[in-house]
C-alpha cells in the first residue's frame, strides 16, 4: 500500500510542478499580448509584489495597473522564461525561474529595443481555481539597448 501512496505523490507533486511552470507561461503570454485580464488569473487578489525599483504593491489591481503602464505603450515584447525550479509543500509553493524581456518600440529616440534579464522568484497558493502567485519578486540582473524604449 505505501508503494502505491509513493507514486500518488510523486505523480501529484509532478502535477503541481507542471501546473506551476504552465501559471508562469500564462503570466507571459498575458504580458505579450497586453490581455490584462488574463493576468489578474495569475494572481491572488490579495497578491503582493516587488517588480524592480518600484515599492511594494500591494493587491491584483496595483499589480496589474504597474505592468499595464510599463507595457501598454510598447509596440511589442517577448517575455522568455526557463530554469524553472518548483517546490511543492501541500497547498504551497515556491517557483523560481530566470527571465529575458525584449522590449520593443520602433518610435524611441536611440534605437528600437531593450533587453531586460533576471529571474523571478514567487510564493504560491493551491486554490479552487488552481496555483496562483500570492507574492512575486523580479530581480532585474543585467539589461542591453535604449532604456527609453520602456519609458512612456
């Protein structure tokens, strides 16, 4: 009996890791294709997060309205994340994985592009509806290009 126990969680834990790396894809296609209410889906309401300089926001709307005004004027971005590393503690989690942003505006002064790379690191919640970020922190490790490309 413990053997087949074993395997349910072995394969409920493989689960979950998948689920959790498939929240961090959603987040990015949400942000490449500026539907922002698909990101709202990724987080908790109560959500918490520390995206680079800014200070802490605090609740989905703040979270939302933060990366909508740090897109929305871009003409394109791509948003590539891999290494993922999930840890799985029953109804909790942690994920962990590095990210490349290409931001693109054809109009900005000094060139089209501008590259951010750094990694994410989140604290998760199981809920009815699935894994959802109850905190993110973005680590911002080395940027390329014209930084007026994401100035508005």
């Amino acid at each position: 009996m413990s053997a087949v126990r074993d395997v349910e969680n072995t394969l409920q834990e493989l689960l979950d890791e998948r689920a959790i790396v498939a929240l961090a894809l959603r987040y990015c296609k949400a942000l490449d294709t500026k539907d922002w209410p698909a990101l709202r889906t990724v987080f908790l309401d109560d959500a918490t997060a520390q995206l680079g300089q800014p200070p802490m926001l605090a609740g989905v709307d703040a979270i939302v309205t933060r990366i909508r005004e740090a897109l929305e004027h871009l003409d394109d971005s791509q948003h590539l994340v891999g290494n993922h590393e999930v840890l799985v503690d029953g109804d909790a989690a942690t994920h962990r994985c590095y990210l490349q942003a290409q931001h693109v505006r054809t109009a900005a002064a000094g060139g089209p592009n501008y590259i951010v790379a750094g990694r994410y690191e989140d604290r998760l919640t199981r809920t009815s509806q699935g894994w959802r970020i109850a905190h993110r922190t973005l680590t911002v490790m080395w940027t390329d290009g014209n930084v007026a490309v994401v100035r508005s």
